[in-house]
C-alpha cells in the first residue's frame, strides 16, 4: 500500500550531497521522488531522507540505498522518479514508520 506524504521529505544523493527532490509516497518497497530534473533509471542510488517535523521535534535522517525503476513528467515543471528500496537504514525505517502511524501519510 502506497502513503501519500502530508508532509516534507527531502531527498539528497548521499555521495556529493546534491539535493534531488521530495519524497511524493512511500511503500514498504519503494518511494517515489518529485524533481525539478528527470533521474536516471536504471541506476542505484544511496539517497539520504531528511525531514524537520512540524510538530517542534528535532531533524530527521536516515539512508535507503535504491535502484530508479522509472522516471516521467508529472506536470510542465517537475518529474517523477520511482525507486526500488533495496535496503534501508533503522532510522529509515522509523521514519517510514512514523510516517504512517503518526497521520503524516494518508493511504492511496
């Protein structure tokens, strides 16, 4: 099942720290991220999460290591990457968590 984020995920690439997007949804297997630049498929990516929660909490991260699936225009400015999770941090996998039991998603 898909949980649609209510809240600001971004997204980096782990290795030179570049800033790739925000996290659109999220799956037990995958996630996918809006970009201003269409990803290259077929590719593994280390990608680091980053959330500041709205609730006054502290900075959230954590590391999911992914292979992009696809990559297609969602509207006239951005793009939309789906990505395969093949592993992913503990603190990644709580923030998945909270996510879903904290409201932050909504199920799609």
């Amino acid at each position: 099942m898909r949980h649609t984020l209510n809240s600001t995920v971004s997204v980096f690439n782990n290795h030179n720290h570049e800033y790739l997007g925000i996290v659109v949804d999220i799956s037990e297997q995958g996630l996918m991220v809006s970009s201003a630049m269409p990803l290259e498929c077929d590719k593994k990516y280390i990608l680091q999460i980053v959330d500041a929660p709205v609730n006054g909490g502290g900075r959230h991260s954590g590391s999911i290591s992914a292979r992009a699936v696809w990559s297609a225009k969602i509207n006239s400015t951005m793009y939309g990457t789906g990505f395969e999770i093949e592993s992913r941090s503990e603190q990644a996998s709580a923030m998945f968590k909270r996510y879903v039991e904290e409201g932050i998603s909504s199920r799609s």
